[in-house]
C-alpha cells in the first residue's frame, strides 16, 4: 500500500512539473507572437508613412503674356504680347505622406527672361499628393494644388522709364502633374500650372507734352507653363 501511494505521489509531481512547463511555453509563445505583430505594425509604419524636408529644381517652357496698357485723357488702348521662353524654380518644404496619399507645403523661387523685363517670383504652394502604384523600390502618383505669390520685375528695355514702379501685386495660380519616385526619397515631376491672375509688374505716368494731361503705360503678366523637375527627399 504504502508503494502504490508513493508511486501516485511521484506521478502526480511529474504532472504538475510538466503542466507548470507547458503553461511557461505557452505564455512565452504568446509574448514572442506579440512581440512579432508589434515589430511588424512599426516597420510598416515607418515604410508606408514619411515626413520629410525636400528641395526640388526645375525647368520649365513658359508661355507668357503681357498685357501693356495706356492710358490717358483722350486714348485708353489694351495690347498683348506673347511669348514661349524658358524658365528655372528652385523649390523647398516639407511633404507627409503614406504610402496611397499626403500633402505638401512648400516655397518657390523663380526667374522668367522676356524681351523687356527679367521677372522674378517668389510663391507658395499647397498641394494634396495621391499614389495610385506602389513598390518598395518606386511609385507613380499624382498631384494638384493651389498656389499664390509676388512678381518683381527689372527692365532690359531702356525705352523704359527709370522711373517706373515695379509694384508688389499678388497673384494666384493652379498646380497639376504626375510624380515618379524611386528609392523612396527622389522624385521626378511633370507639372502643368496654369495663373488665374494677371500680376501688375511695371507702371508709369509722363505728362504729355502740349497738355497737362498725363499719360500711364502699364504692364501686367501671367505665364502658363509645363515644367520638369527633379526632387530629393532628406
């Protein structure tokens, strides 16, 4: 009798040690699962979200109107003046965007040469980003946005008045294009942006000789433009 209880009471010990082992695997095995799901969760949040500061230069082929008023007492005439030169931007900001679509916000210098005037621009813009194909090594999206900025213009013309104001006017434009990133932080852009403002760039008044009457030519401008440019991501 006494052989049969120490027998149980040896089984029963074996039991409970191997029940306490498999209760410890079990739990280790769960604490190992979560941890994977929580490395897995912040890697592809770091993959597929991105804030980041970007410098991007561009080239453009700007189609460009001024339109020249005068006026005076007696004649108020209206002209255009047409012309497809080239341009150059250099751009600076910040994007945020995950891995189908983001934003950004950024600024803009840029220089235009036309036949009478250098202008220069100064802007910023705002616009929503979306991917629609997506790879760890590149993607293809789209974008558009608004913009707004200042024009300031030189004279290449000495018909020009030296004393004509080159006043600060504001104008306002609209922002498209495809975006192809690759390696995740460079990027090559087709932009099309077309102005809805004309931006006043020059103004003069001479007294008309013979009267008292004044006389005041007036330059406004707007460029349309296609643009190429290559964006790096730091």
């Amino acid at each position: 009798m006494k052989i049969i209880i120490c027998v149980l009471l040896l089984l029963s010990g074996i039991y409970a040690n191997d029940r306490a082992i498999n209760e410890r695997m079990l739990r280790q095995k769960a604490f190992n699962n979560r941890s994977n799901v929580i490395a897995r969760t912040q890697n592809q949040t770091q993959n597929t979200d991105t804030t980041s500061f970007f410098v991007a230069l561009e080239g453009s082929l700007n189609n460009t109107v001024l339109k020249k008023n005068i006026e005076s007492t007696n004649v108020n005439t209206t002209s255009f003046i047409k012309q497809r030169v080239f341009g150059g931007a250099m751009k600076v900001g910040f994007m945020d965007i995950d891995r189908f679509i983001g934003g950004r916000f950024y600024a803009e210098g840029s220089y235009t040469g036309l036949s009478d005037f250098m202008i220069f621009g100064l802007g910023l813009n705002l616009d929503i980003l979306v991917n629609f194909l997506d790879s760890k090594m590149w993607n293809v999206g789209v974008f558009a946005g608004i913009g707004g900025g200042m024009y300031v213009a030189t004279f290449k013309n000495d018909s020009l008045n030296s004393s004509g104001k080159t006043p600060l006017s504001p104008a306002g434009w609209i922002n498209a294009g495809f975006r192809f990133t690759i390696f995740g932080n460079q990027a090559i852009e087709i932009t099309y942006r077309y102005p809805y403002t004309y931006a006043s760039i020059y103004k003069d008044s001479i007294v008309v000789p013979g009267t008292t009457g004044q006389e005041t030519t007036s330059y406004s401008y707007k460029s349309d433009y296609i643009g190429i440019s290559y964006a790096f991501a730091f």
